[in-house]
C-alpha cells in the first residue's frame, strides 16, 4: 500500500491577486488551499490525453503544409 505524502507549496503572487482570491474563498466558505487545490484538479482534468496531443500536432502539422480548412468555409458553410 502505497504511502500518502503531503506536500507544502509556496506560492508568490501580487498582493491585488492574492486578495482577489481570499476574498473569493471568503463568499464559497473554503480555504486558499482547497481552491488552489480544485484548480489544479481541473486543470488536470482537462488537459489533453497523449492521443489527443497527437492529433492536434498532427493537424497543425497538414494546416502548415495548406491542407487545413479555411475557416471562411467553415463559417460560411
């Protein structure tokens, strides 16, 4: 079973952000931790699988070489 492990982080910010976020963490009750830790969730959550960032660099790859859709056509059908 593997071991839990906390780890502490310091976080330097500008004094306006910081007190941006305590006061946003003030209104939904929780701590400068626990928000800065659901971000970081979120972030990873929505980040792109391996597969995915294939893709993508593949697309952008075919747009550079001009085999990528215009957007007019897109738009405009």
């Amino acid at each position: 079973m593997p071991a839990t492990m906390n780890k502490g982080l310091l976080i330097r910010m500008p004094y306006s952000l910081y007190e941006q976020a305590r006061k946003l963490c003030k209104k939904r009750y929780t701590t400068i931790s626990s928000f800065i830790r659901e971000l970081i969730v979120e972030q990873l959550e929505n980040s792109l699988s391996p597969e995915e960032e294939k893709t993508v660099a593949l697309a952008e790859k075919q747009y550079l070489k001009g085999k990528g859709t215009s957007w007019r056509k897109v738009r405009r059908g």
